[in-house]
C-alpha cells in the first residue's frame, strides 16, 4: 500500500497544494488560487511543509 503524504497549504488561503516530484527544500513555489509565494522548508517520503517565503530585501545579490 503507498504511503500517504501530508499535503501542505497555502498558509493565506488554505488551498492545497499540488506537490511536484522535483520539489526540493529552499524551493520556491506560489499558490495556483491566490499566488501566495513559499518557501518549502521540510521534504521527506511523508511530508511537505511550507512557510511563507520571505520577502526581497533590498541588498540582496550585492
């Protein structure tokens, strides 16, 4: 029997999430209802978590 996963939601809207195979942790993904950015933080056999991604800061990437 194959293992369920916990599928996470949107942390604004409580939409499921459709989770993608390639998926990995650091990840960035938006929501398909509201557009919501997160960030995956925790991937296993079992389990996706999500958290709101943070926002651009203004010195990023100098």
């Amino acid at each position: 029997m194959p293992a369920t996963i916990s599928v996470p939601q949107c942390l604004v809207c409580d939409t499921d999430f459709e989770i993608q195979d390639d998926w990995e942790r650091g990840e960035i993904t938006a929501c398909g209802a509201c557009g919501q950015e997160h960030e995956v933080v925790e991937k296993s056999d079992a389990t996706v978590r999500v958290a709101l991604a943070p926002e651009v800061e203004e010195d990023w990437g100098e």
